[in-house]
C-alpha cells in the first residue's frame, strides 16, 4: 500500500496509512503504532494536506455540524496528543 502525503509538521520517522475509515499512525524510532477514528482521521488527513490548526477546525465543524469553539478544543486537543506522542513537531499546536 503507498504511503499517504506527509506534512512538514508530522515528525520524519512517522508514517501512517488510511485503513477504512480510520488512520493507523506508525512511529518508527519507537516502533508504536496509534489509530485514530474518524474524526481524528479527518484531522489528520487535514493536516497532512498541510492544513493549519485553524483551517482543520474550521473543516471539522462543517463536516461533522459542531460549533466552530468545540470544533477549535477538539482540534487542538488532537493536536497537542499527537506532540506529546513525538508525531507532531511542537510547532504543530500553533
């Protein structure tokens, strides 16, 4: 299977792939593995078309019909997760 596209924020030894509907992130240097569901995927997917934070808020809360504040918390709950985890660059929260 290739390997989706990759934003400059996503740490260089991450890879991951769409499996139905849900995204299986691979983190090579500790060889953990996450998955994430669909709206989690639907955040990743955003972000791994390069977009900011701010832009994949306001893409969740269109797509899923939430208020654009919870959409902005989910968003950046998401993302502060994934930096904790060593699968975002720090500056991915911003």
């Amino acid at each position: 299977m290739k390997e989706e596209k990759k934003s400059a924020l996503i740490a260089q030894a991450v890879t991951w792939r769409k499996t139905g509907e849900e995204a299986v992130i691979l983190n090579l240097e500790t060889s953990e593995y996450y998955s994430a569901n669909e709206t989690g995927t639907f955040i990743w997917e955003q972000l791994s078309a390069g977009k900011k934070p701010g832009k994949i808020a306001a893409a969740l809360a269109e797509e899923y019909g939430i208020p654009p504040a919870l959409a902005a918390e989910d968003t950046a709950a998401f993302l502060k997760d994934l930096t904790q985890l060593k699968i975002l660059a720090p500056e991915a929260k911003k």
